[in-house]
C-alpha cells in the first residue's frame, strides 16, 4: 500500500490531498488511518514529524457523521497553544466532509462536532458547562507522554472518565513511561498496537547525519551557507515533504544566487527507490518513516537534516533503529526546554557563578563531539530535575463514592456536578473521579482527602433547584 487511494478516503478527501501537495501516506498514516476509521482502539509512539495529524485528521473525516448534532471526537493535546496549532491542520479536511472544529476554551461553549484542547481548558470548560462529553465517540489523546511531563495527568484522567465506556480511545505518545502504560492499563488495556516502525530492522551499515534543529523561519540561511560550500565540489539534492514547499523553496534559493535550484529541489517521488548517488542530500523537514530517511541518506557524501526542536524525538527514534548516527550542525533550543520552572533557573544560575565546574566540564568536553552545549545543558537539567522529589506532582487519590440525590429525571450532567463541587467545596477538578448518573441518585468519585469536605460544603447545597442530599454512597 503506497497510495492515499488504497486507503479507501473518497474522492474528495483524495483532491484534497493532491492539492494540499500531499504525494503519499507516511508508515503511520498507512495503519492509523483504516483503525482509526473502523473504530478500534489503539495506541502507539507517535510525536511530530511522523504525520500523527493527518493520520488521525483523515481517519476522524471517514469516521464521524456530519449529519449528527453536538461533539463527536475530543483531540486532547498538552498544551493551548499545541491545540490550536491542531485544530487549523484539522479544519480543511474534516470540512470537506461537512465536519465543524472548533478549540475548547474554559468558557465558550462548544457546539462544533471536533474539539481540539488541552486537559486544563478542557477540565474548565466542563465545569461551567460550555462542553458536553456524554455523545463523544472518539477520544485522541495526543503527546500523552508531554502531558504527564506538564503535571496535567489528573486532568487527564478526569477527563478521560467522563468520556462513555464505549468511546474509541487512540492515545500517541513519543515515548512510553510509567504513567502512560498506567492510562493505558485503566482505559486502553486491549488496545491495538500501531507497530508502524517494526521491531527489527535491518540497519545501515556506516551510515550518518548531520541535523539543524531551530524554528523554520531559520533554516534557509543555513541551508544557503551548505550549499554554497558544496557548489563545484560534489552534486546536491533537495528533498521536501511537498511540491508547493519544493517550488518555493527553489525559488528562494535562486534569489540567493543558487542558480541551478530549479533542477535540485524536488519531493520525495523524485529520490531513486533504492538511496540517492554520492553528494549533499538535504532533508527539507525530518524524514516521516525509516523507508523515508533510509532513501534520503546518500551511499557517499554527506546527509543533512533541517528539523524543528519538536521533531527531534522522531528523528532520533528513526536514526536509533536504522543505527544512523546523527551529529548536530547548529541547534537552538526547543520552546519546551524554555518553560521551565523558575526555580530550577535560578538554581542553574546559582550554581553557574558559585560552583566549581571544572570537574563537570572537563567530564562533558568529550560529548561536545556528538552535541551542542545546548542539548547538554537540555539532558543534565533533565537529570537535575528528575533526582529532585517531587512538589506538586502526586499520585493519582483513593476514590471514595458519594450519593447525590438527584438523577436522570432531574436533568442533572456530569457537568452539572463537577460544577456544583468545585464551586461549592473549592475542590479542583482533577479530585473528581467517575460520575455515573443513574434515574433517581448519582454516584459520584471523588478523592478520599476531600470527601467529608464535600458532603460538608453541599449540606444545603441545590442542583438545578433539587436539593444535592450528598452523602457517603451505601450498595
């Protein structure tokens, strides 16, 4: 299967892509698209760079119904900015199909049939009502490790248990941790494994890249500086993911005095099926798949990769199981290595002007050959922090239920409860656990920490005008 047509999408989805620029399907889009599509659930390591929104994009247009009313599919991504990024690259296809996106704020009410957010605005927007989870058919949790890394899993999990049992789960990750094996054990535990990448793979003999990691707006400069030095010394390619980025980019080179571009940038159809002859081989964008990077790294010359920070994950992931083995041309570092927390800069500052670093330079001088001071600083800050106790990071609470009496006949929403006791008792969302709304009561998790503080607080509290009557729950 090598074609976007062998996916089964439709005419129109398959116009789309052809003028979107879109060649071909990625490994991941190859099994994601028809599991996503027939309603399985499934999980696997996914991160920016293998095609993971398309994939999920197009199964989601062949999955949902447009003719049906309120949210079908919640897109669960670590940050605000991450999910508003995702919902403008979902937007063109799913409306080809009449499907509507809409990003999940903490107060505006969402009647779009996909909603894009983060577990914290999600969380939010349930308890003031503005998103209703009970008709959600698909739940995609997108950068699950990242969520857990950003303390955002008690949201998560709160969020995740008011999705119905039957709900289609696909949960991606770049890596597998503790935390992620343990969502997936709670919520996923049958789920199917996307195995794009296979466990053996027959690796590259003597193989390397050289890869720039910065934002778009600054690779073109380098890219001007490599290839002005590869000029009359050995042949050079370009290689972009589409053929719009292949024009501009050609473009943008012959401006730059490159004056035989035209003929050297190209997309992925035009690299020979086997890898490319001796020479410069520039990877416009981090490789989708194995197949994708394995054609892109010359038998003689030099293979040059230009990536955006977040698609470094990807990368490495590919190089480690073909036994590439990559050196950084020039990095800077990622948005996520930017935001953390206060106190551990000013610790790193501290130790900066007060400690002895000798010893410690002279330790990592040898590692200066395989990365920047960048990515070194990035790993033993990584150390630095994990070695740390945790603070405001806890284990997931022991649930203890509580009777509402209040039930179906009421009218009474998951959100309506959620509401009443963070509102009420002052209790966050993420120490509410399963609701289960039943005719006449309601069952409601919550943590056992706060469970007398609850019933406390809502002693003579009312939902939607019903006395709440809450109390510890007895079979």
């Amino acid at each position: 299967m090598s074609t976007f047509a062998d996916l089964k999408l439709g005419r129109d989805l398959l116009e789309y892509l052809d003028q979107a620029g879109f060649r071909g399907p990625t490994a991941l889009q190859i099994e994601a698209v028809p599991v996503i599509a027939r309603g399985t659930t499934a999980v696997g390591i996914a991160s920016a760079g293998s095609g993971r929104t398309l994939a999920y994009g197009l199964g989601l247009a062949s999955r949902l119904d447009p003719a049906a009313q309120g949210l079908q599919a919640l897109v669960i991504r670590p940050t605000d900015d991450a999910a508003a990024a995702t919902a403008d690259a979902l937007y063109p296809m799913l409306s080809i199909r009449g499907l509507t996106v809409s990003v999940v704020g903490p107060r505006s009410a969402v009647a779009a049939q996909v909603g894009v957010t983060s577990p914290g605005a999600a969380l939010s927007a349930l308890g003031s009502s503005a998103v209703k989870l009970e008709g959600v058919v698909v739940l995609i949790v997108d950068g699950a490790s990242t969520i857990f890394d950003l303390d955002a899993g008690d949201a998560l999990e709160t969020l995740t248990a008011q999705i119905p049992r039957q709900a289609q789960r696909i949960l991606l990750t770049a890596q597998t941790t503790k935390q992620v094996e343990g969502w997936i054990d709670r919520h996923a535990r049958r789920a199917r494994q996307l195995t794009y990448i296979p466990a053996e793979v027959e690796p590259l003999s003597d193989a390397a890249a050289q890869y720039y990691v910065g934002p778009r707006s600054s690779w073109l400069p380098h890219l001007a500086e490599a290839l002005a030095g590869a000029r009359g010394q050995t042949d050079w390619r370009v290689f972009c993911r589409k053929a719009e980025e292949a024009c501009e980019l050609s473009g943008q080179l012959a401006v730059r005095g490159i004056a035989d571009a035209r003929s050297k940038v190209g997309v992925d159809d035009d690299i020979a099926p086997d890898r490319p002859p001796a020479g410069l081989v520039v990877s416009w964008g981090t490789p989708f798949d194995l197949e994708n990077l394995r054609r892109r790294l010359p038998k003689a010359g030099r293979a040059l990769i230009f990536l955006e920070g977040r698609e470094l994950a990807h990368l490495q992931l590919l190089a480690n199981k073909l036994a590439v083995r990559l050196t950084a041309l020039k990095s800077t570092a990622p948005a996520e290595a930017l935001r953390s927390a206060q106190l551990t800069r000013e610790r790193l500052r501290e130790a900066a002007l007060e400690a002895d670093l000798e010893p410690y330079m002279l330790l990592l001088e040898p590692l200066l050959e395989e990365f920047t001071p960048t990515q070194l600083a990035a790993a033993a800050t990584s150390l630095f922090r994990e070695r740390e106790p945790p603070t405001a990071a806890e284990p997931l609470p022991a649930w203890t239920r509580l009777y509402f009496g209040v039930g179906r006949r009421d009218g009474i929403r998951p959100a309506d409860l959620v509401g009443a006791i963070t509102g009420e008792s002052s209790v966050g969302g993420d120490r509410i656990g399963r609701i289960d709304i039943r005719d006449t009561h309601c069952a409601v998790e919550v943590a056992a920490s706060v469970a007398d503080q609850v019933i406390k607080a809502l002693a003579s509290a009312t939902i939607r005008g019903r006395p709440a009557n809450v109390r510890l729950f007895r079979e």
